[in-house]
C-alpha cells in the first residue's frame, strides 16, 4: 500500500488528515482501525509529504486567486490594499513548505528517469 492509498481509503472512510507542523491530525482518531494506525505510522513520512504536496498546492491557488483581486484596476485601491496582508501571510506558508516541495519533484524526475528505457522512451 501506498501514502497516496492509505489517503484515498482513509478518505473513503470518512476519516481526514491535517498537516499540522511536522504532525498528521486525524479528524476523527477514535475511528481508526489498529491496522490503518499501523499503516500510518509504517509510511508517516511518505503521508506527510503527500499532505505538504497538497497544502501547497491548496495555497497556491489560493494565492493565485487572491494575486488576481490584488491585481484588478477596477477595484478601489483601498480594498485592495486592505487584503495585501493576507496575500503576503499566503506567500510566507508557501515558501515554509517550498523545501519539501522542491525535495519531492527532485524525487520524482529521479523515479521518472529510472524508469526510462536505455533509449530513453518510456
């Protein structure tokens, strides 16, 4: 079992997960079997970089959207002024996971290489 499908069942399962620092936050931990805890803490570091992929991304387009009011001519500047701090707040969790986003796609070209043919098609 994968990081990617220890999520999807536990999400199945109506069970959601919280990156919380360097923490998983189950929404409901009385409801885990002993075998999905098992499985949690046998790929806890995989788990946590799929949940860092994903917040960052979740702020990315969060940022992206609100980089767009922040840019609209139409808009009084003060309304746009108003929401310039929330924007930077986006930006500086953005690059806290940034590091670890970074480490993931240098893992990933490295697992897409090696499954390359000696021809280099896949």
């Amino acid at each position: 079992m994968t990081a990617a499908d220890l999520l999807r069942d536990l999400a199945a399962a109506g069970l959601m997960l919280e990156l919380v620092g360097d923490r998983i936050r189950v929404s409901d931990p009385d409801r885990l079997t002993e075998e999905q805890r098992q499985a949690l803490t046998e790929h806890r570091a995989q788990v946590l970089a799929q949940l860092r992929l994903r917040e960052h991304a979740r702020l990315v387009a969060e940022a992206d959207a609100l980089s767009m009011c922040l840019d609209d001519s139409q808009k009084p500047y003060a309304e746009r002024e108003a929401r310039l701090p929330e924007y930077l707040a986006l930006l500086d969790k953005i690059a806290e996971l940034q590091p670890y986003v970074d480490c993931a796609g240098v893992a990933g070209q490295a697992a897409s290489a090696a499954t390359l043919s000696p021809g280099g098609t896949a």
